[in-house]
C-alpha cells in the first residue's frame, strides 16, 4: 500500500474519528493487528475496505487523495509530507471555488448520535458544493472547524477567504 495514502487517510481517521481504534474496529472490523501491518505497509486490505476508507472523503476529495498520491511517487517534496500537500490543495482549490463563486455554502454541525458513537462530535462543518445540474455530480469539499470559527466568518465570503489563506498559509509553514 502507498504511504502517502496510508498518511493521509491516518491523518483523516484522526480528524473525524476520536481513535483509529474506533474506525477501523467498527468501520473495517478487522484486528489492531491488520490494521498495524496495513499502516506499516506490510499487507493490503479487501477491495470492501478499502471503499470504506473512500467514503471519509467526498468524490472530489478522493479524487484529490488519488492525484496527490501519484506525485508523491515521482516528487520527493509532495512524498516528504502528503497530508500537508492533500490539504494544502483542498484549501487552495476551496478558496478558488468560493473566490470566483463557483460553490454554494452549507454548515452543518455533527452531532453525536448512537450509530456514529465513535466519531469526533461538535465539529462544525462546512461543505462547499460546486453543482452541475447534473443529479449526483456535484463536487463537494468539507472542512471540519472548530465552532466558534462559524460565528467569526459565517457567510461572510471575505472573511472565509481570509480564512483559507491563514490555513494555508499555516500549511506551507509546517512543510518547510
């Protein structure tokens, strides 16, 4: 298994889940074991698996997990640290999005309910929906923020604006 995907699918697992535990016991139901020696890269999962893990991710997200996979095969920069790349990119194209008025806004609050017992509650999310009028084909990116950062941007597309440039900006820090 790619490391880069292994990295950033971790790196996802911890953002929306309160453990890998809690992900891959419920969601994959396989053994700490296997799910060592897959983050190791000693062994693959079942093709079942591996569309679980597709689904921490919108369609435009995993395409974007694909892409920074593959030049994480041929650029050293992007393998040295592909979640920051991954993330990276899905604020730089979400702020291309909102910039030229391409996306249509929705916030949603995660909750905490009995069937998603394991998942990380009292996130704010905002999806970014770029529509096509075509059912089912919309290309959709979310980020997960703390909830008080709702209150501060809102609707206020300047100040969201504003807002992935300060995350990227804090990304392109890291990476150096």
């Amino acid at each position: 298994m790619n490391s880069a995907l292994i990295q950033i699918v971790v790196s996802v697992i911890k953002e929306k889940y309160v453990s890998e535990k809690a992900f891959y016991a419920e969601k994959l139901q396989i053994s700490p074991q296997s799910w060592d020696r897959w983050k190791k890269g000693e062994q693959g999962l079942k093709y079942d698996n591996i569309k679980i893990i597709s689904t921490l991710f919108t369609d435009y997200e995993w395409m974007l997990v694909q892409k920074v996979v593959r030049n994480a095969e041929i650029m050293p920069e992007v393998m040295s640290d592909p979640v920051t790349e991954y993330k990276y990119l899905k604020y730089q194209i979400a702020k291309t999005w909102v910039n030229h008025g391409m996306v249509r806004l929705e916030w949603h609050h995660s909750d905490l309910n009995e069937e998603e017992s394991n998942r990380k509650s009292n996130m704010t999310i905002l999806q970014l929906i770029a529509e096509y009028n075509f059912w089912g084909y919309n290309d959709i990116i979310e980020i997960r923020l703390p909830g008080i950062l709702r209150q501060q941007i809102a609707y206020d597309e300047v100040k969201l604006l504003q807002w992935f440039d300060d995350e990227s900006e804090k990304l392109k820090d890291t990476s150096h």
